[in-house]
C-alpha cells in the first residue's frame, strides 16, 4: 500500500480479539476488540496508524472503520447474544458521523449485538460535550458504556461520575504497582462509585498470579490480560443466534433506564430537557434571595475545596467576562494545574481566559443570567447556583435568588449541563487499541 490513504479508502484494518473473564469462576464474558493496521506495512501498530490518520484528517473516519469491521467480523462468528463485544471510541468520530458504506453493518450490530463502548477520561476533559453527546447515542442503543484506563493518571477519579459507566477498566499500571499510595486512592474512588451505581470493576493486564491476586483485591470481579489470552481471531461459535439468553455481564442500562442508580441519573436521558444548573438545583432545594457580596464568601469556599489532595472538576459561570477578574483568573489557574479540568463561562470570555482554564462565550441563552460555582470530586459534589435579578445600582448589591446542594446526584446532573456548552478541545487522539 502507498499511503494512508490508500489503507482507509480500502478498510484495510483487521481486529483482534482478547477475552474477558469472569475472574471468580473462569467463563468468558465477552471481548475486546483491538486494531490493526495492513501487516508488514508501517501502519501494522495502531498508534502509528492513528497518528497518520489524524497528520492525514481522518482520524475519526478511522475510528468508525475500527469499529465497524469488529462489529462485521462478530457477526460473521455467529457472535453470542450473551456475550459483550468491547469496542473502543473517541467522542470526535460521533461528532463527524459514521460513512455512508459502514451504516449498514452498524445498524447490523444495533439490532444483533451487546456491545459495551469503551471512553477514556481524557475525552471528558477534551471534548465534554461530545462524550455527553456519544454516551447518549450508546444508551440510545441499548449499548453500555465503559470507562477506560482508570487510574492512569490520578485526576481522572474526578471525572467517573460524568460517564455513569457500565464498567470501570483499572489501568494496568495499577496492578503493578499495588503498594504505590495513588493506587490506594484510585482503588478507593473506584470501590465507592462502584458500591452507589453497581458498575462492574474490571482490571486489565492480568498477566501473572500475583497481578490476578491484585486484580482481586482492588475489587475487580472481571480480568482481561494475557493470563486468560492474547489478541487473536474469534473462535466459531456453533450455538444458533437465539435472543433472550442471560447476559453474562449485564448492564445497568439494560436494568434501570428511566431509573436511577445510587442516586446517578443515566446520562443522555435528562427528566425535563436541558436545563441550567440553577433550575436542575432549584426545583428541589429552597432557593434564598440575597446580594452579591453576600454571595461571594460562599463562591470562594467552594473554589477553596478545589485545592484538596483530590483534585476535581471546577466549573464555574460568571454571566459576563468582566466578572472573571484578575484575581479570580490567578486562582482558577493555580486550581487548574492540578485539576482534570476547570471551566469559565461568561459572555466574551474566549476558549482558554488563562492557561489551563477551558472557556465558553454565552450568548443570550438562560446561562447567561445565572452565577455557578461547580465542584465534583471522587468524593466530594457540591454546588452553588444562583440566578440574576436584574437589577441595576452598585455591582455588589444585585441580587440573586440562590440554591446550595452538596446532593452528588443533583450536582452532577447540574455540571452536565454546564458541560455541553464547552467546545472540543483540538488535541492529537491516542488510541488505546494496542495491546
């Protein structure tokens, strides 16, 4: 093959498959799907693949051909219904829609299929609104949802809660090593959230006994890793394609759409719309009326909880860029170099205010009249969320109806809204397909 090129406009990427194992009992779950590029060619590796995808622009067309030629080769297994088929994606391929020749055998596997769609924590923090947006399409779907490589880096404990994940994968490095204190404090944001929505743990790199008795501790009840296989074929499954069987790994979708689960609203299926923070908040806590200088104390409280050992999401919505003073920039930077991601939304506030701060431009939308402060954490939520009265005279003497709630459920739910207002961020994509 001469190029890049060439390997998309032909399809030409082969997926390989490694097993997912009950680690209690030894019966496989599912697979994950894994890519690679033309053999001999120097697009074999997946990374390098991706990297000339994304030089070439075609990064998420490359994404939907990943995906789609694991669903075709599924299919043509004869692919159990009980069984998950792991698959993974980058929000930016939803935003740019599947391929016209790839839509069938997409919708094959809508109709056929369990699969379960694995997101990183750094497409949270790059492109918020379009994971929002791809998670939504996923449940939409019947699909489940899995959050990958937790525990890679620390701050993305803040970011388990965005997802409301099916499935939480523990990062191999984890596994390694089982005494370092990061990996206590990942394992114990993971056992939490795990206890309050019933996500399945799953630890991937299991190589050795040793790593599988880590596995165990850390609260992982599925493995994966070449202790149970390496990335090859499917087997042939001879049992006919029939519905209805038990699921081997069932989904908190699949139970409780509609419903809640420990307190967590399934993404993607909002009870009235899409509502701003204060009217999500507002609607069940009692709302006070006050000034604004009253306020502000309250404000920077929770800015100050932003400093703890375990860094969270900030987000923050200050009506118009000139209330994003200096000295409000200066500490929003300090948290952000620390933090998973901190936001400010004003109108004329540009993509970045200051260097490690994401940024959105209000227009004359209902967040515009509304003054935010929002903090989640792998332990902590809470939230200030007030609304403009309109007055006019001193700055510091407006008035505001406010709510606070430290309710995780509705301080999620009210971040999620403040989320689908920040654009992509344009960094390069890291596919994690290799093993």
């Amino acid at each position: 093959m001469q190029d890049i090129h060439e390997v998309l406009d032909r399809r030409a990427v082969t997926p390989v498959f490694q097993p997912l194992v009950d680690i209690a009992t030894g019966r496989i779950l599912g697979y994950e799907a894994l890519s690679r590029g033309p053999a001999g060619t120097p697009w074999e590796s997946p990374a390098t693949l991706f990297a000339a995808a994304r030089v070439a622009g075609r990064e998420s067309e490359l994404d939907w051909i990943c995906r789609a030629v694991a669903y075709r080769a599924a299919l043509d297994a004869g692919f159990p219904p009980d069984l998950m088929l792991f698959v993974n994606m980058e929000p930016t391929a939803w935003r740019a829609g599947c391929p016209a020749d790839l839509a069938p055998i997409v919708e094959r596997a809508r109709r056929r299929l369990r699969v379960v769609t694995e997101m990183t924590e750094r497409a949270i923090a790059q492109d918020p609104a379009g994971l929002l947006a791809a998670v939504e399409s996923c449940r939409t779907a019947g699909w489940g949802v899995a959050l990958d490589d937790v525990g890679a880096d620390p701050m993305s404990l803040a970011m388990l809660p965005f997802v409301h994940s099916d499935v939480v994968k523990l990062d191999m490095g984890l596994l390694r090593a089982p005494d370092d204190p990061n990996t206590a404090r990942v394992v114990a944001a993971v056992y939490a959230y795990a206890e309050s929505s019933g996500a399945t743990v799953l630890a991937e790199g299991i190589e050795t006994p040793r790593h599988l008795a880590a596995a165990r501790t850390m609260g992982a009840t599925v493995g994966q890793g070449w202790h149970y296989g390496r990335p090859g074929p499917l087997p042939e499954f001879t049992a006919p394609f029939t519905t209805g069987r038990t699921p081997a790994l069932p989904m908190l979708s699949e139970a409780r759409i509609g419903s809640t689960s420990g307190g967590l609203r399934l993404p993607g299926r909002p009870v009235d719309g899409d509502r701003t923070p204060f009217e999500v908040i507002s609607a069940v806590r009692p709302v006070t009326r006050t000034t604004k200088s009253q306020l502000m104390p309250l404000s920077r409280h929770l800015e100050a909880l932003a400093g703890d050992a375990e860094p969270p999401v900030l987000l923050a919505c200050f009506q118009e860029a000139r209330h994003f003073t200096p000295a409000t920039m200066a500490r929003f930077r300090r948290i952000a170099a620390h933090s998973p991601l901190v936001a400010a939304l004003g109108a004329g506030l540009p993509v970045e205010p200051v260097p490690g701060v994401r940024g959105a431009c209000l227009g004359d939308d209902r967040l515009r009249g509304e003054w935010n402060v929002i903090l989640v954490g792998p332990h902590r939520a809470a939230a200030l969320v007030a609304r403009d009265l309109g007055d006019d005279g001193p700055d510091t003497e407006r008035r505001f109806d406010f709510a606070i709630t430290h309710d995780r459920a509705l301080v999620i739910e009210a971040a999620r809204s403040v989320l689908r207002h920040l654009a992509p961020v344009d960094t390069p994509i890291l596919e994690a397909l290799a093993v």
